[in-house]
C-alpha cells in the first residue's frame, strides 16, 4: 500500500520546489516579526485612540496593534496563503495527473505495483511535504521571536527591572514578580527611570500601573455617561492645550502628541497648553504623566506572542491547506490531462481565496463567505478566543474524505496506458 521507491523519487523530484516555497515562507514571517517594533505600534495606537471615539472599534483596532495579530493580518490571511496554495496547485498535479499525461505512469504500472499503492504513496508525500513546511514555518518563527524579542522558551525582562536587579544585587525575577521593592527604594526608582529613558514621576505611575495590573485591578470600571462625556470634556481641553504648544514649539500637533515630554522641557510651551486647556499647570502635567506613563505600559504589551495561539494559527492554516491540497490532489487523479486537472485542481482553490477576499471588503459582499472552505480559517477568531474546533475539524474531515475519494477513483477509472 505504500512504496519507498516511489516515496524517494518524488521526494527526490519535488524537493527543490519544495525548499523554495518554504524558504520564501519562513523569510517572509521571520522578517515581520524580527522588525516588528513596540514603540512603532505605540505610537500608532496613540493616533487611533485620537481619531477613534467609538470604544468598541477602538477595543478591536486596539488588539490589532500586537505581534501575533499584526502577523496573522499581513502573513496568515494574504500571502502565506498565496504561497502555499501555489505550491500544492504545482506539486499536487504533478504527482499524477502530469504523470499519465506524459506517459511516465503507465511506466509505473506496467510494474507490479498497484494503483492504489501509487497513489496512497503520492497523497503522502503531498501531506507529508505540506507538514513539514508547516512544522519548519512554525518552529522558524518561534526561534525568530526569540532572538528579536526573547521571553519565548525562557522569561525576560525589562531594562529596568534588569538595571534595578543588578543595583539591589537581587535577581531578575524577584524584582519583576515584587515591583513595589522598586517604589519604596528612591535611588531604584532613579536606576529604573533611567533604563526606561523617562522621567521618575512618570516612571512611579508606570509602576503603579503594573503593580495593579498584577494584582488584577488593571480593568477600568464600566463609565456611566455622565463620567464618559467628562472624560470626552478633558481629552478635548488637552487636546486644546497641545495644539497651543505645538504653535510654541513651531511643530505639527501630532508629532508633539508622540513627544509630551517636550511640553514639559518648556514653560513657555506648558503655559499655553495649560492656558489653553482652562488647567492648572501641574493639572496638565499631571496629564501628561499619566499618558506617558500609559504608553509604556503598552510599550510593554504591544509584543504578545502567545506560544499557544501561535501555534493554533500555524495549525489553522495548516487544515486548510491540507482540504485545499485534498481538492487539487482530487482532481489530479480524477483527469488524465494536466489542463483538465489545473483547469479544476487550481481554479477552485483560487476561486475559494477570491471569494474570501471580496466578502471581506463589505456587507454588500458577505455571501461570498458561504461559497469559500477559506471562511472556515480565520486567525483573528483564533487570537481573540472564539471557538475554532468545529471548523478545525471540518477542514480535517473534508480534506481526509477527499484523499480516501482520489485513491477510489484513480484505482478505477480508465488509462491510457
């Protein structure tokens, strides 16, 4: 049922094919996680929180800005995809279909080995290769993470838990799980300050954050809408007063936006922004620390690489690309010409990503998602811990019962041998 001799010289005709579609994959997501830079999101984020008011959409811009989704958007939904699915089109038609129509299979079969055994051994190689690409991709990207980021497969720190730990000659550990020894220790507090490249007030507020954040009373309450239009009222009035610092200054509002520590450098720029904003000065300072100190919060959080998540999207994608070679591999064995087989094998699954395309552009279009396997795969579902077993399984169903079919219908349909 299944031939080594076969294995070995498919493996040894497809593995340069091979090689460089998983090559080009793993450089491909390797390259977006090595240069992806917290600060760069931070900032980002800062713009979007000024244009966004409505907090649900900002919530779900919000996740978009970490490591693992913006991965999942520019990697796992569009080319990784791409990819793949041009390289099982290529290898799977190969496998029979070009065979019978140039000739080598009746070469084969005029050997006593069976059908059956040809074509159980080709719809392993195909399962086997896609596996191992899909094995390489993962472990390259959590290496890759590793070493551009670190805290994958040991914990890391911060610069300043690190610079604060060498200070007080205690471990890394022990001053990020306990902050506050940070806190009662002044000179600490300066050592840290200066590892983060931020002032020790705002430093003190960072701090304090986190330490509720570790103590679970990070989670702001529910405002009421009396407390949400006060809130709107302040972020406009500072809002006002940057833009009166930035006339001072002579720079563009959004650029000092990402430099609030400048309006604290200059009276004359603090006087207007406060003049501006109807505040006290040490009120509009206040405000500022609290952004900054805020920012490097998330400055902290934007990189979250879940291992688990990680892997379920690799596995995701995975499935279907095991139906999508099912599909392909299908048609491989059911035509005899390689245009027939590429005609079907390759339009399908190409017709499946397009429509996937479209129902995402609007809800004029969203029916197209009932007409795609590619609706049953969606990263962002994964990262936000919606249920994905059930199409999991779908994907693997489909793409089991789609080999068992090929192996049936190559055994029994007639050749030109």
């Amino acid at each position: 049922m299944f031939s080594k001799t076969i294995f070995k010289q498919t493996l040894k005709s497809n593995i340069r094919l091979w090689f460089i579609f998983t090559a080009i994959m793993v450089a491909m997501s390797s390259l977006i996680i090595a240069i992806f830079n917290p600060s760069t999101m931070d900032q980002m984020m800062s713009m979007m929180e000024r244009i966004i008011e409505d907090p649900a959409m900002l919530a779900q811009v919000q996740s978009g800005f970490s490591l693992l989704n913006m991965l999942s958007m520019q990697f796992y939904s569009g080319m990784g995809i791409i990819l793949v699915l041009i390289y099982l089109i290529i290898t799977a038609n190969s496998l029979i279909a070009s065979q019978v129509d140039r000739g080598s299979m009746a070469y084969i079969l005029s050997t006593p080995i069976k059908r059956t055994t040809v074509t159980i051994t080709q719809g392993a190689y195909l399962i086997i290769a896609l596996t191992v690409m899909f094995g390489t991709l993962a472990l390259s990207g959590l290496l890759t993470a590793q070493i551009s980021h670190g805290g994958i497969f040991f914990r890391t720190f911060t610069s300043d838990v690190k610079a604060v730990a060498n200070y007080l000659d205690m471990s890394n550990a022990q001053i990020a799980d306990d902050l506050s020894i940070i806190l009662e220790n002044p000179e600490a507090i300066t050592i840290g300050a200066e590892a983060r490249n931020i002032d020790t007030d705002v430093y003190v507020l960072y701090l304090q954050m986190l330490i509720a954040n570790q103590q679970g009373q990070g989670t702001a309450p529910q405002q009421t809408p009396e407390e949400r239009e006060q809130a709107d009222a302040v972020q406009t009035s500072f809002t006002n007063g940057i833009e009166a610092a930035a006339e001072v200054l002579e720079m563009e509002a959004n650029a000092l936006f990402f430099n609030l520590g400048l309006i604290k450098d200059n009276p004359a720029a603090l006087s207007a922004a406060a003049y501006a904003a109807e505040m006290h000065e040490m009120q509009f300072v206040a405000i500022i620390n609290m952004q900054l100190a805020n920012e490097e919060v998330l400055l902290d959080s934007r990189f979250n690489f879940d291992v688990r998540d990680y892997l379920l999207v690799n596995l995701g994608l995975f499935l279907l690309m095991f139906a999508t070679s099912a599909i392909s591999f299908f048609f491989s064995c059911l035509f005899n010409l390689t245009k027939n087989s590429i005609a079907l094998g390759a339009g399908i699954p190409i017709a499946f990503y397009i429509f996937q395309t479209m129902a995402s552009v609007g809800d004029d279009m969203e029916f197209f998602r009932y007409l795609t396997l590619n609706t049953l795969y969606n990263p962002q579902r994964i990262l936000s811990g919606d249920s994905f077993w059930v199409p999991f399984a779908i994907l693997a169903t489909i793409g089991c019962a789609l080999y068992a079919a090929s192996v049936k219908i190559f055994k029994e349909k007639d050749l030109p041998l």
